[in-house]
C-alpha cells in the first residue's frame, strides 16, 4: 500500500517529515481495511473477486466482532466463496483485531481444517508486518501455531483435538462430510456431544463466539440442532443466520439478506456481477443435475426428512420416462388455488394414455394471485390442446371456474389464445377431505405403475418425496396431481389404502432408462 501527498507540499518539508505524514497516510489506509473481513481481502489480495453476497457476510462476522451477537451460523450452496472469507479471511482479520486470541479451525476433516490453517498462516507471512503480526520463534507446527502476541491458530478435525487448548473464536467449517455422514444418527450424535462437552467448553470468558458456516443435509444437522436449542436471533434466540439460497424464495425463507425477490439468483465470484441469464443457467443445471433432495440441501439449505413419506426418490426416479410412444387419449389440466395458509397455486398438466397410464407433463405451480393461476391454467390447457381443466370440488369451486372463465375471455380479447379455440370444459373433481386420505391412493397408483412422469419435476418430486402424513398441509403440487389423477382416473378416487404404501418400485418392469434433463416440455397438440 502507497500513499502520495501533493509534489508542492512534499518541496518545502525535510525527509522526516515527509515519511511522517506518508507514514501516517499508510497506517490510515491500514486501518480503513480492517472495516470487516472482506473489505480486508479486498484491499490486499488483487485476486479476490467481491460479489454483494459475499459483503453481507463480511458485514455479518464484523457483528460477530462488535459484539452485537456471538453466535453466527452461514448458509449458502457450494463453491461461492463462503469458506475462503469466513475459514480464511476472518481469522486473520480476527488476529489483526485481536492478536491475543486463540482461533480454533474446525472442519469434518483434519486435511480440510489444516488447509485453512495453512492459508490462515501465509496472510501472516506475506501482510502481517501491516498489523503488528509475527510468528512466534520455534512455532513450526501447521496444525496448532502461535503469534508473538500470544494469540494464534488451532487446526482440526470436528469431535477431537480442542482439550486443553483455549478458544475465542471457533469456526466450524462443513462439519457434516457428506449427506450419508448427515444421516448418520450415531454421527450426529457425536458431533453433537462434542460440541457441547468439549468445543463449547473450551471458550474464554473475556471474549468469545462461534461461527458455523454448513451445507445444510438433514433437519438434525449441526446448524439444525442448534437452531431448535438456542434458537434464531429474530426470534428472541442467540443465532444470528445468513441464509442465501441459489434462488431467492422470501415467500418461504422469509427476507432474503440480499433483498432479492422470488426466483432471483444468487451471485457467483465466477460469474460476472450484472449476468443474470449466466448466473439463472449456471443455478438451473445444478439442479437439472442433483436429485431433488440434494438440490434442496446444497443450493437451497431447506433439509428435508427422507423417512416418512408417502414415496420415495428411488420410486419417483423409475416413474420418470421421457421416450415411450403413448398416444393420449384425453389430456387435462388441474389446478389447486392458492390458500389455506400456503402461496403457491398448483397447476399440472397431463394425459391418460393408451396404456391406461396418466401422464404428468407440466408443472407450472408457483405463488401467484388469482388472476395469475387461472391464466396459467388457461395458457397451459391452450399450449397442450387440454380437453378439460380440473378443479377440487371441495374447495372454492364457483371461484375457480369463474377465475378461469374470466381469464380464458382476457386472453381471447387480448389475442393471446385465438377467438375460434374453444375453452376446455371446466370439470369439478371431488376428492377426499382428508389430506392424507386424498394423497394415499395417488401414491398406491405411483406404486402400481399407473402414473408416470414424463421427464424431472425437481419441485413435483420433492414435495412428494418430503411431505409427511402427518402435515397439517400438503403443498399445491400435490394437491394438483392428485385431482389430475382423480380426474383421469375416477375408480382412483373411489378406496384409499389404510396405510402408506411402502417405497418399492412400480409393479411393471421396464422403467430402467434415465431421462434428459430437458424432458418434460412439450408444446401445442402433445403426442399428436
């Protein structure tokens, strides 16, 4: 870092004043850095790529700093940038701040919890002159090094390695390997009693604090079990959260801390700043990509429980077929309104086919208004040559029908849908009352082979995949696929299953082939 003072004030001062005022302009620029730990890689290392995420959590660890929260738990999808600021940058930001400490690395690997420890240690060596940070003579050990201030860094593995050793600032960095490790009860419980008999316990009273940063895997992963004890700051608890999903979703993560709106993406340090159609193409092959529940986990950081629900992934992977030759005999559109304490409207598309199969060829649910599901609806049943749209007869009928018929009017008028196309028929299915009475039967059909998918639903599967018969509500995916079902076939409507039927594989063989990621978009007059 350079200072310059102007040429004709620098002629009429002597040498020592001349590196008095440069040096002072020198520390004063040392000083601005040290603002929050991004704001510090940023100033010092010229290959550091600054994306707005990455400042809220450089603003977020200097709360840790200040004091007006000590614990702060990060969530966010893989390879954004979170554990070089907050395992690498922050530590030594913590150490140009308070050079005294003790930083404790912790990581679910020795190896990974050692690289910080190693990268944590090069800032020391190439910008520690700046801050007054030198290595104390004799501290060799890359695992556990000390400063001549007293402060230093402790490298290690999650549920070892802290006994003894005094802590200020604990990172805990990826605790969980891997989703198997996640699902692991015997692993989490050991996590879990090493942070609070060990980890926890080896803070310091004069000035403390813990930061988790984590690939959410499972409801009762570390960040989990930590929200349920000692609960959200907002909510009267001790964790001040960051969670910046892949795709903004306020309507159910509420405010998103970059106050982006539903479906906007998150940045990416490779991703140029403004490239929004990059970064919505970079988010959407990721999810094309990962099974349902690791798009959720990974990119979402909403866990959800694979135990308990009506099917599973596996069934709903061996449902999906974008290739076999089905002439539809009568395709059809559903939708579920948006209510009941839910946002999103469910609307589906689909056929019975000459196979006596119903076919799921569209999912267009989203949170929209009245106005927007019905026009969805109509636009989807115009798109697909739909004879039929089906609405719950249970709920809100007369206003669906009307929304629809209100609708289809706007969208002839406004020349969107030619005046000669006839609107569908408008058909009121009745399905059971009880959540889980109307959802078991769909899910026997699934077993039974006589729904498939017709391409990856990443949003249809998980919501069947996650919901439990024991939610209050089921979402609108669900409730529209099933009075699709219904629909298309009425005797499916007619018993329900006593219990939820077991996550086994279609009773026909031959569902072996992988679908494209782009199957499942069809246009006008589908399998015509």
């Amino acid at each position: 870092m350079t200072a310059r003072l102007p040429a004709d004030e620098l002629g009429h001062l002597d040498d020592a004043a001349v590196y008095q005022q440069l040096e002072a302009a020198r520390k004063s620029m040392s000083t601005d850095l040290l603002h929050d730990p991004v704001v510090l890689a940023r100033g010092l290392d010229r290959t550091f790529r600054m994306r707005h995420h990455l400042g809220v959590i450089g603003a977020a660890l200097a709360g840790v700093e200040r004091g007006e929260y000590d614990r702060l738990l990060i969530v966010t999808p893989p390879q954004v940038g979170k554990s070089t600021v907050v395992a690498e940058w922050f530590p030594y930001w913590w150490l140009c701040v308070h050079p005294e400490d003790r930083v404790a690395v912790t990581s679910y690997s020795d190896d990974l919890a050692l690289k910080r420890g190693k990268v944590i240690r090069s800032y020391v060596d190439e910008y520690g002159d700046e801050y007054d940070l030198a290595m104390q003579p004799g501290s060799g050990a890359m695992q556990d090094w000390s400063l001549t201030k007293g402060g230093g860094v402790r490298s290690v593995s999650v549920g070892k390695g802290l006994t003894g050793h005094p802590v200020n600032l604990l990172i805990v960095d990826d605790p969980h390997k891997d989703r198997a490790d996640a699902e692991s009860e015997a692993s989490r419980r050991h996590l879990h009693d090493w942070y609070s008999s060990t980890a926890l316990k080896r803070l310091q009273p004069d000035r403390n604090a813990v930061v988790a940063i984590q690939t959410r895997w499972h409801p009762d992963d570390f960040a989990g079990r930590r929200l349920s004890e000692e609960g959200r700051l907002e909510q009267g608890g001790r964790w001040k959260v960051v969670h910046l999903p892949a795709i903004a979703n306020p309507s159910k993560f509420g405010p998103d801390p970059l106050g982006r709106e539903d479906g906007d993406p998150l940045p990416h340090p490779k991703i140029r700043n403004r490239d929004r159609r990059a970064l919505l193409a970079w988010w959407a092959d990721m999810k094309a990509t990962s099974i349902v529940r690791d798009w959720h986990s990974l990119a979402q950081g909403d866990p959800q429980p694979a135990e308990g629900a009506l099917v599973s992934e596996e069934l709903l992977r061996m449902l999906r077929d974008p290739g076999v030759d089905v002439e539809p005999q009568k395709i059809a559109v559903s939708v579920d309104p948006s209510g009941g304490g839910r946002d999103t409207a469910g609307v589906v598309g689909g056929f019975l086919g000459d196979d006596q199969r119903v076919w799921i060829t569209h999912d267009v649910s989203a949170a929209m208004s009245s106005a927007q599901w019905s026009t969805a609806a109509c636009m989807l049943a115009y798109e697909t040559n739909a004879s039929v749209i089906y609405v719950e007869w249970n709920f809100g009928r007369d206003m669906c029908e009307l929304a629809i018929r209100t609708s289809w009017e706007t969208l002839q008028r406004d020349g969107v849908i030619p005046p000669k196309i006839l609107m569908p028929l408008i058909d009121p299915v009745r399905a059971k009352q009880g959540k889980l009475l109307r959802a078991e039967p769909v899910a026997q059909q699934m077993v039974q082979d006589r729904v498939r998918l017709r391409g990856v639903f990443v949003d249809l599967e998980r919501e069947w995949a996650t919901w439990m018969p024991t939610d209050p509500d089921s979402p609108g995916r669900i409730d529209a696929s099933c009075v699709l079902v219904y629909g298309l076939i009425p005797e499916a409507n007619k018993g329900a299953v006593v219990h939820a039927p077991l996550p086994q594989a279609p009773t026909p063989g031959g569902l072996g082939r992988q679908p494209s990621p782009s199957a499942g978009l069809y246009g006008r007059r589908i399998g015509k």
